[in-house]
C-alpha cells in the first residue's frame, strides 16, 4: 500500500485565500492514475482554504469561545469544498477515489487522533476503492475541538496498515536548511534518519502554520521511520516526479527513514 499526501502547498495558492493550482490537480491526478497499481489512500492538506479561517479565529487554541464555532463551521465548508475539487479532479481522470469526511470518523484527545474507525478506510480498499481524506477541524475530548493536520492522518494510517512508501508530495524539492523560497543560502537536505535527528535541532523552519508546518510533517514522519517505514517529501509541481516516486524510481526529495 501507498500513501500520497497532496499538500496544502500544493494543491492551493497559499497567498490567496481559496484559490486552487487547478492545472496542478488536474495534472497530479493524471500521475496519481498512472502511477498506481497498488492499494492507495490519499490525504490532502487544507492549504489557503483551512489556514486562514483556523487563523482568524485561533482554532489551533481549542475551544475558548463562542465566537469562535463561527470558524468551526466555515472551516468545515471550506475543506468540504476544497475536497470536492480534489475528488472531481481525480475521478475525471478515473481514479476510483471516494471521500471519507475526518470529523465524521476522527475524535481527537489534545490535538491527537484517539478515535479513529480505520475498519471504514480498510473496507473501501478491500473493494478497490481509493480513500481520500483530508486535515479538518475535528472534535476534540479535552480541547473541545482541534486542527487535525493531514500529515497527522498519514502518520495514524501508516501505523494502522502494511504501507510500503509514504510519500508527501509539497511546493519545494523537500527539506532544506532553511525556507528555500525565503533565503537562497538554504542548502537542501537528501536524508532525515531517525538515528541521525541532530540535524533538526539546525532546521530553520520559517512557516506561520496552524497544523505545524515542515517541523511538524517531519516529526510525524519520524514516528513511522521507527516502525521501519520509510518516506518521502518531493514537489508536486515538478512534472512526473508523484508519478515516479508511487512507481517506486528514484526521484529527488528528501528521505525520511
Ligand atoms: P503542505 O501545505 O504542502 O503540506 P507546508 O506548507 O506545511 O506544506 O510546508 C511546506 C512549506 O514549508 C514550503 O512551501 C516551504 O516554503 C516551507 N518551508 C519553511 N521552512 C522550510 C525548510 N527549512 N525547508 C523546506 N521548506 C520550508
């Protein structure tokens, strides 16, 4: 089994609120369809249609007031919409792809994912179906609700299934010293070993993020090297590179392992 993240990054212009990179999704889902064979989940961030909403009204915090079920509600309708495309971009190109909505299914303690039936997530695949699900804002027991990060979902279900790569597919080449669309110096980084993790201490991770950005995507990456699974952060927007890394080439990017 493959997971393929689509992140935020990626998949939207994060400079503008709710705008979508269509030609990207469009041309994303045409790889996706060529390069997988196996059993496949896809997860995809919220990018400029969950950030600034869950900014505006500090969803990250919890619950603190009322006002803030406002941003509850509108996130909810914006990732819907944003997933709506991703699965309207995919099934064009014929990839059996069905949503399985995160608040639905997912009741999170602290921020983690503490409830999750993946019985749901297995049974579409048994049928040759292809999950796609997606960061949200989700109950939470203590917090009352939480960001759930899409790279939270990857992790959780790395856990849960036999997955031979996951792979994050984003807007850079992968990690780099510093944020290589701020600073030119930055230098980038081929390897992340879990026995080799001073280089994060390095790590100048510029983002103002309410799921935790790169620094948070690595850290859950991380987990799953610790059980042997292996990752991968690539672009997306380089051509052909999603297709080859779920083909199983070798492609640049940033290992994880
Ligand atoms: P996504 O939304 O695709 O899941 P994020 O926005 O969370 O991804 O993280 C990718 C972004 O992190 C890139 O767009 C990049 O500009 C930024 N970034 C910040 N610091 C770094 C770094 N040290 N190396 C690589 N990317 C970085």
């Amino acid at each position: 089994m493959i997971i393929v993240k689509l992140g935020g990054s990626l998949i939207t212009d994060k400079s503008k609120a709710f705008v979508i990179r269509g030609g990207v999704l469009r041309r994303l889902s045409g790889e996706i369809k060529r390069g997988a064979g196996k059993d496949l989940i896809i997860i995809h961030g919220g990018g400029s249609f969950g950030h600034p909403i869950a900014n505006k009204y500090m969803l990250q915090r919890g619950f603190q007031s009322k006002e803030q079920l406002r941003g509850v509600y509108l996130t909810r309708l914006y990732m819907d919409i944003l997933n709506r495309k991703v699965l309207e971009a995919l099934t064009n190109k014929s990839v059996p792809a069905i949503s399985i909505q995160s608040s639905a299914n997912i009741i999170c303690d602290n921020g983690r994912i503490n409830e999750f039936n993946i019985e749901i997530v297995d049974g579409f695949i048994k049928l040759g179906l292809v999950p796609v699900m997606y960061g949200d804002v989700v109950l939470d027991k203590s917090r009352g609700f939480c960001i759930l990060s899409g790279d939270q979902i990857v992790s959780h279900l790395a856990m849960e299934f036999d997955v031979d790569r996951v792979i994050l597919a984003t807007d850079v080449d992968g990690v780099y010293t510093k944020d290589p669309k701020k600073f030119e110096e930055a230098k980038f980084i081929k390897e992340i070993s879990k026995d080799n993790t001073q280089i994060l201490d390095k790590l100048e991770i510029s983002e103002n993020d309410v799921t935790g950005g790169l620094k948070g995507k690595i850290i859950e990456l991380l987990k799953l090297a610790e059980k042997g699974t292996e990752s991968i952060i690539i672009n997306g927007l380089v051509k052909g590179r999603l297709e080859k890394a779920i083909l199983g080439e070798r492609v640049l990017g940033t290992k994880v392992f």
